[in-house]
C-alpha cells in the first residue's frame, strides 16, 4: 500500500486531531502531493506558528484562517535550485516572478556575493554595499525583508578573485591555502558548498586540481559542489568527466547546472551523457543536475569571444577591442567551431540565433528584441562588428538569448529522475526598473512550465515525480532539514494551485508576463500568495548549509599574498 494513503487512512480512521484543536490556518479537502513521488491523497493540513502541526481529517478543528482546497493540488513549496536573484531581491524582496509559481526557496549558484575584499581594495564593495562575506549577504538579505527562503553556494571563481585577481594564473600553495580558508569560512557561515560556471573568465581560470582542492574544504562540511562545466558542446563529455573526476577525488556530492547539449553538432551526445551520469550514479558517486526548461540558452554577448580576450578583467576585454588586429582575429574566431573554448555565437548558427535583451545605455535599448543580425543590418555592419562595438558602446557584457538547444532533448531531460529545476534567471516583477530591459522568459515561466506543459500536456513526466523533482529531490541533495515535503514536523512552505489550470505565458517575445494557476504559497507558515495576490508579507529566512557553526563570529581573514 502506498505509505501516505495509509498515513491518512490511520489519520482519517483511528482519530481526527486532539479534540477542537485550533491552528492558525486550515487548508481543507486538498489533494496532497507530499514530495515524494508517491500517489495523492485527499487530507486536511493545519498550520501552527511556522509549522505543519498536522495532516490528516480536521473536520472538528477549527482555525484563524480556513483555506478551501477542494479540486485542487497541494504540494511543498518549490525550491529554484539555480536562482540569480542576487540583486534583484535587494531592489525587490517580494520575489513575485518566482512566488507565482510557487518558488518558496531560492539558491544562488555559479557564482557569489562574498567573500569581497574589504574597503579601500581595488574590488571592494561600494558604499552601499553593507557586507564583505557571503554569510554577512544573506544576513542582510533576510533582515531587509524578502517574501522566498534564500541560501547560496560560495563561488570558486569569487573566492580566486579575492586571492588572485582576474588574471589567468596558478595559485601558489600559500594562496591556494588562502582561498581553500575562504571556502572554510563560507560553510561555516552557512554556504550550501562551493560553486562555478567554467565557460567564464576568471573562472575558467581555474585547473582541476585547484577545484579539487577546494571541493575537498567543502566536502569537510557536508557541503556540494555545483558546475556550469566546462563545456556544453563540442567537449561535453570531457566537462561531465571532470565533474565526475571532482565528485570522486573530493569525495562530495555534484550537480550539474542547467544540462543541455548545446549546438546542432552536439544534439546527439544526449544518450551517451544520461550514460556517462548514470554509470556514475550506479558506481556510488552521488550525481544529478538541475536544468531550465527551454531551448534556449541566455548568457552575455561576451561568451562569443574566446576566453583569452578576457584574461585580466572586463576592462582589459574592452581595451583589446579597440585594437584591429585583434578584431580582425576576432571575425574569424566567432565563425571558428572552436574546440578550446565555448563559442555560444557559433553554436547558435550565427548572428541570426544571437538575441538582444537588454543594454545599460538608453541609445542602445531600441535594439531590445532584435537579433544580432537585424541589428547589424540597420548599422551597416557585419554582425561581429557589431558584437564587438555594441560591447564597447554599452560597456556592459548585454545580455542575449542564444538559440542552441533541442526541444525533444529538453522534454527528455525532463523526465530524467536525477534532474531537479533551476530558472537560472532573476526572480522580478514586470514593473518598474524590471522593465528597463528584457529577461529570458524563464525568469517567468520555469516551474509553470514543468506542471503544465510537460507534466499535464505532454507527459513528459507525471505530476507526482514533477512535484518530487521541485521540491524533495532538491532538498535531499542540499540536506535541508525539515524542507522538501508535507509531514508533520517540516516547515509550512506549501504551494496550492489548479493542476489543471496552472500555465506559463512569457515568451521570448513578450516576456515579462507572470504564470498563472498558482493560488497560494506560505512560506515559514505565512500566507505570501493569496487567491494569485502577492500579500506583501516578507518571512523569507537565510536557509543555511549543513557546515553552519551557530554564532560564528567572522574572524579575520588570513595574509592574502600579493598578486
């Protein structure tokens, strides 16, 4: 017999609940997905302070707050396993693009908001920055006020700038021993583990004993270690390998970020990459990866250019492009089907497949929704001058949406079981600065789109393994405590939506458009989504790590060697 029908037939049967019990909120006649993957089944939950105090039959109790969930789903909350809601939490903690879809908790990957150097260094944090480590963000995050849970990973790449700066060099063994003390230092404050995206400078910087090395700080501490590998294309299965390499040598749980196969050359690779994880899997090593549920990909226009142009920093990237020989090297090397580095420009089939979003100067921002190509066309250029001038001119990365994927490769990966869900993307609104440029609708439409269009549409995967896939999934592999499910006990982080009506609607012409089907979400035990209204409460909490020392004091960082 399924273990949750019979919880609830003892529930429902033997007794109902302590006699005229009162609880702060009743959510009545649902149909609860409790996150494991197991089936339904109809039961009542109460909710006391923070907590699930009860599930079973509460016909005789009664509560400050009575929901009616008859004809609908009720679930844990969802957690984003790769979020990038960094700053966009700082300028709006109601985190409504997530919280509509029923996003209780959101997880900062590839890289990270501290360790940053104290005032007065050549990376130092602004004025307005109140915080020099990772664990002293979030504290502030969470004292600020923010709607979702939050909790992060601590960047390799952030930890090798603090040390070394962005050149492309080795660490010594006393700077390596200075960075592996960052990492030590982040767990203890509460980091998930250590984390990276390697197609980028500074970051793909880094060797792989150097990762090791730091994986093995963060496996002290029960941490993970996640990856943007290497490559997604043309040496894919070499990247796998390497994380692979990682996981093994450093003894510590990986994931993969946002799986694909990216480039039409690379599109058959995906069999022999579920192999490759799933041989891995069987021999112990504890692998899975999250994933965004689109066939295209979103980064900066930068990632056209091969790596070496971006050794020492943005502004070295921007001092070479002035110079034509390097521009010149520059036409060639975009149209080059590189096997030393990640051409996203090539692997997109050209300017055609490359899409403007957004630019920091108000002159540029009328190529918003453009592609490359129509843009080139209206300047009079090719389209690799004008990726290499747009750069210039706006001085930014400017983000662009790359068309490199397989749908049926993505509806596959769906229904992988090992495969949880990440936006990589901004939890926002459609309002205000938001609006100054355009998101990857992802940002809008991620966890949506997994209920709807491929649990109910297509039946890429059932709605039970869905619903364990956002939530239970995710929190296993973090070691959340008492996150992740429906049981008496865990936190009330808890989504109620129509299974039949749940949809996403942004697109990659119109894309700051919320989901709809979502009806309610607590978090911590409070009502943040109400009837598919945002009620502005904000009990959002710094989700920490299983390495957190409680009360830790931050010490004071060691001798940081000279660059």
């Amino acid at each position: 017999m399924n273990i949750p029908l019979l919880v609830f037939i003892l529930s429902a049967g033997l007794h109902s609940g302590p006699p005229n019990p009162s609880y702060q909120t009743i959510i009545r006649n649902g149909l609860l997905y409790d996150g494991s993957g197991g089936r339904p089944y109809r039961a009542d939950i109460g909710i006391s302070g923070d907590t699930i105090a009860f599930i079973g039959n509460l016909r005789n109790a009664r509560a400050a707050r009575e929901i009616d969930a008859r004809g609908l789903a009720v679930a844990p909350g969802f957690i984003n396993m790769l979020s990038h809601s960094e700053t966009s939490l700082i300028q709006d903690g109601r985190s409504q693009g997530d919280i509509r879809q029923g996003v209780t908790l959101e997880i900062l990957g590839e890289s990270s908001m501290g360790p940053l150097r104290p005032q007065g260094s050549e990376v130092a944090p602004s004025d307005r920055v109140p915080w020099n480590t990772l664990g002293e963000y979030l504290t502030f995050l969470e004292k600020k006020g923010i709607s979702c849970n939050i909790g992060s990973f601590v960047g390799t790449g952030t930890v090798r700038v603090f040390v070394l700066g962005e050149a492309d060099i080795a660490p010594t063994a006393a700077q390596l021993d200075s960075m592996k003390w960052l990492v030590d230092q982040a767990m203890e404050e509460g980091a998930m583990g250590i984390t990276n995206a390697l197609i980028y400078p500074p970051m793909s910087f880094s060797k792989t004993d150097e990762l090791i090395a730091l994986a093995k700080e963060a496996s002290r501490y029960g941490g993970m270690y996640t990856s943007h590998i290497r490559s997604e294309g043309n040496k894919l299965f070499e990247a796998v390998n390497e994380l692979i390499t990682i996981s093994r040598q450093a003894r510590i749980r990986s994931e993969i970020y946002h799986l694909k196969e990216a480039g039409q050359d690379n599109f058959w690779k995906l069999d022999s990459l579920i192999h490759i994880v799933e041989t891995a899997r069987k021999q112990g090593l504890p692998i899975t990866a999250d994933m965004y549920t689109y066939n295209r990909s979103s980064t900066g226009l930068s990632a056209s250019f091969p790596p070496s142009l971006q050794d020492g920093g943005f502004d070295s990237l921007l001092a070479r492009l002035h110079k034509k020989e390097i521009r010149d090297q520059m036409k060639k090397d975009m149209n080059t089907n590189a096997l030393d580095w990640e051409n996203t420009y090539y692997q997109a089939g050209g300017a055609s497949g490359v899409l403007l979003l957004g630019f920091n100067k108000d002159s540029l921002r009328k190529y918003i929704g453009k592609t490359l190509a129509e843009v080139a066309a209206l300047r009079g250029q090719s389209p690799e001058e004008t990726a290499m001038d747009l750069i210039l001119e706006d001085s930014t990365r400017i983000e662009v949406v790359y068309s490199s994927m397989k749908e049926g490769n993505v509806s596959k990966e769906v229904g992988l079981p090992w495969v949880s869900f990440g936006s990589d993307a901004a939890s926002q609104a459609p309002e205000g600065d938001f609006l100054v440029s355009n998101p990857h609708p992802r940002a809008y439409g991620n966890f949506a789109r997994v209920l709807g269009k491929y649990a109910r549409d297509e039946k890429a995967v059932s709605l039970p393994m869905a619903i364990y896939k956002l939530s239970k999934l995710p929190a296993t592999n973090l070691k959340l405590v008492k996150r992740g499910g429906l049981l008496p006990g865990y936190y009330a982080d808890i989504v109620v939506f129509d299974p039949e009506k749940v949809a996403d609607h942004a697109s990659f012409e119109n894309p700051q458009v919320y989901s709809t089907g979502v009806l309610d979400v607590w978090v911590n035990g409070v009502l943040v989504l109400d009837n598919g209204v945002h009620t502005g409460a904000k009990p959002g909490r710094f989700i920490k790590g299983p390495g957190y020392k409680k009360g830790l004091l931050v010490q004071s960082s060691p001798a940081i060697p000279a660059r």
